[in-house]
C-alpha cells in the first residue's frame, strides 16, 4: 500500500481513537468570541435600541440587516473555505472583523454626529454596522464549524468536539451576563449618554475576553488538512447539486435551521419578557439567561462522556424539543405573580437547548461523514437558511411589537403578547416540529474511515 494508505490495525486503531482532551479544549474555545458577541446581539440589541428610541420596526430592520449579511456571507464563505481551504485563515480574519466592527454596534450613532439625528440616519447606521459584524462572524463560523470533520472521523470524538463546542458558548454566555450584571449594577441608565455607555462597556469586554480565547484556539489548534484521497478523488470539491440530492440534507437542514430558531428567537425576547410581562428586577435581565446557560453548561459537560450513535441522537434531540414544548406553555401562561417560577423554567430551557443544539450540530456531521471536501458548504448553507429564517421571524414578530408609551408603560396589551409568543409559542412550535423531522431520518454514524486522522 502507498503512504497515504491505511494499511495495518495501527493505523485504524488511530482512525477510530478519540481525540486528545487538549486538541478538544483549544477547538472547544475558538468560538469563544462569535459566542460572547452573538449573545449579546439577540439579548440586548432589540432591547438597546428601544431604549435609546428607536421604533420597534426600526429596530427589526437593523436586526435583519445583520442576519441577511450574515446568510449571504456564510454562503460565499462555505464555497470559498472548500475551494482553497485554509480554515484558520479564515477564522482569523473573521474575528478581527467581529472584534473591529462589533464596538459599532452598540458604540453609538456616529453619522448622526456628523449629519442630523434622524430615524432614517440612525437606522441606516446601525444597518450598516451590523451587515459588516455579521459578515465577519459568519467567516468564523463556517470556518470553526467546518474544521470538526476534518480534525476527526470517529463519529463519537465528533460529537465530543461539537460538545466543548457548545460548552464553551455557555461560558460566553455566562461571561457576557457577569459582565452585564455588574454594568447595570453600577452604571445607572438614566440618560441616553447613560444607556449607551452601559452597552459600550458590556461590548469592549466581551470583545476583549473573546480576543483572548481566539489567541488560544490559534496557538493550540494545528491546520487540519486532506491528505488523503477520500473515494479515490484527491481534493476534488463535492458539487452543490450533489447534496441537494439528499434526503438528509433537507431532513438536517430543517431540524438545524428549527434549533437555532428556538435559541434565537427565544433570546431575543427573554430580556423583554421577564422585564415588560413579569415585572420582575432589572438584574433578572441578566440572572434569568444566566440560570439557562449554567444548565446548558452542566448538560454539556455530560454529553462529553457518552458514546454516539445515530439513534442515541435523534433520542437526546426529541427528548430536548418535548421539554422545549412544555416550557414555551408555561411561559404563555405564566401570569406575573408566580414570576419567582421563571427562574426554575430557566433551568429547564438550558437543559432543553443544550440537548437540541449539540445533536443538531451533530446531525449535520453525520450527514457529511466523509464527504469533506463539500463540508464547508453543508455548514455554510444550513447557516445561510438559519439566519435569514431568523431574521424574518423577528422582523414579523417586531412588526406587530407596541412600543412603550412615554410615561414607560406600554401603550398596548400587544406589547406583552408578542414577548410571549416570541420567547414562549414560537421555541415551542418550532421544536414539535423538528422532533417530528427528526424521528423521519435514518442517521448512520462511522467509527472508521479508509483515510488517516487528518489533523497535523
């Protein structure tokens, strides 16, 4: 057999071992920085916006701006990483653009300084900070994402990988609600000066502590690279037309696409619920997500330690969306006085999005086994479906949202329906139906492959 040939049990031995628990903590932590920032994008921007005094619709159009830059972005991203791979380069180059531009966002309207404070002005503003944002975190995202294939072929280690992953997302969350807690702790929003410097600190921190774990990731994370030829085919990129001949890419693409809809649009409208329909302490701002990213923490860590199988996926997964389902009811009909409840509807949020978001991902790992010259495009189009979906759901939702009357009361009973729709029946509906997709498909993990480990 040649060099590039397994040829011996060694080196299928190595093939099906697990990956290094190091190799998996500096992976686990390269999405460090798009976690800390996207968090605090479908928290706090909605909810930085109309307190600074933008109208609900306005402030939809912001947030759609970035997610249709976002999609787009991923797309082109996907194709380019499978034509000239280079992975870390990408990622690297979509960090500094997240770390440059992301201080925009909530740093205040700068043309407006320039020119005249108007609406148009102001959303046109921010608009353009969030597309050039999203752009760069969507490089790092199909970059990070993409990287998991090529770094192992043993389905469980995958999984392993996808689970740092996503244990690391809930230390950014939990970093970006310390950091929150303590800003609106000491800074006191009173002005419009005050407001805007309360989100200009909570940026430049999360910027900085993202910063720092992209550094690990890129000193401890070696380029993964092909170096096999996989079926014969040495680096021949896997046509678009070849997936969209799968059942399973649409059967994973919906069920992915349906997650990150849960997660983000429930995020989005949870600092407005527990302030607007539970009246509860402006802390719980912080303290509520903060409950789910501690649970989704500790889920995790656990799901590091199981051995996957394509049933014990869709079984994790479906186990996830039905308390999904049962914690959007109880949002719906939790009235204000039992709001002291929202803390232990927290928990159970967490443990339900970390079940749906690590076999989600880990679906789609599956579905490229070891198809991985066109990986990049399965992650970068899932993604591109993912945040235009989420984009327009927030804008129809935004679109029927009744802003706050001057007095600070709402002017409308619609103010409080649309949160609970948004944080309560929409997460719901949506994870009903991605179990249902999910009990549809016929999942096959690989323990083994012809071709040797892939990372150098």
């Amino acid at each position: 057999m040649g060099d590039n040939e397994i040829g011996d049990e060694e080196d299928l031995s190595r093939v099906k071992s697990d990956v290094g628990r190091w190799p998996v903590f500096y992976y686990g932590v390269g999405h460090m920085l798009n976690d800390i920032t996207s968090s605090c994008w479908f928290t706090y921007l909605l909810l930085f916006l109309a307190d600074i005094g933008l109208s609900p619709r306005d402030a939809a159009i912001v947030m759609l701006s970035g997610q249709i830059a976002d999609g787009f972005a991923t797309v082109f991203t996907g194709e380019l990483i499978d034509r000239f791979g280079h992975f870390k380069v990408w990622h690297g180059a979509g960090s500094v653009l997240v770390a440059v531009s992301f201080s925009s966002v909530f740093g205040g309207c700068l043309p407006c300084r320039i020119f005249s404070t108007s609406s148009v002005v102001e959303t046109t503003s921010y608009s353009v900070a969030a597309a050039i944002f999203n752009m760069g975190w969507a490089a790092a995202q199909v970059s990070h994402m993409a990287m998991v294939n090529c770094i192992s072929l043993n389905s469980t280690s995958r999984v392993v990988l996808t689970s740092c992953r996503n244990a690391f997302t809930m230390v950014a969350n939990l970093s970006l609600y310390a950091i929150a807690l303590v800003v609106f702790s000491v800074i006191t929003g009173k002005s419009h000066a005050d407001i805007q410097n309360q989100y200009r600190w909570i940026a430049y921190s999360s910027i900085f502590i993202g910063c720092c774990f992209v550094g690990i990731f890129h000193f401890g994370t070696k380029e993964p690279r092909l170096k096999m030829s996989i079926h014969g085919n040495d680096h021949m990129r896997i046509s678009w037309a070849y997936w969209f001949k799968k059942a399973l890419y649409y059967q994973v693409g919906i069920v992915y696409v349906l997650t990150r809809l849960v997660q983000n649009v429930s995020q989005a409208y949870l600092a407005f619920y527990v302030i607007q329909d539970l009246h509860m302490a402006q802390s719980a701002k912080a303290l509520v997500p903060a409950i789910i990213y501690i649970s989704s923490f500790v889920v995790s860590i656990m799901m590091q330690e199981v051995s996957w199988t394509g049933q014990r996926l869709k079984a994790y997964f479906s186990i996830g969306g039905i308390l999904w389902v049962f914690c959007g009811a109880s949002i719906i009909l939790l009235p204000s006085n039992m709001k002291v409840y929202m803390y232990v509807i927290s928990a159970f949020i967490g443990v339900a999005n970390a079940l749906m978001m690590v076999t989600a991902v880990s679906m789609q790992s599956v579905l490229v086994g070891l198809d991985l010259n066109g990986c990049a495009f399965v992650y970068g189009s899932l993604s591109f479906l993912d945040k235009i979906s989420c984009g327009i759901a927030l804008y129809v939702l935004q679109s029927f949202q009744i802003a706050p009357a001057a007095d600070g009361g709402l002017s409308s009973s619609g103010y409080v329906s649309v949160t609970r729709y948004g944080l309560g029946l929409v997460p719901a509906v949506s994870s009903l139906v991605g179990v249902g997709v999910t009990l549809t498909m016929k999942l096959h993990t690989h323990s083994g492959s012809l071709t040797k480990p892939l990372l150098e």
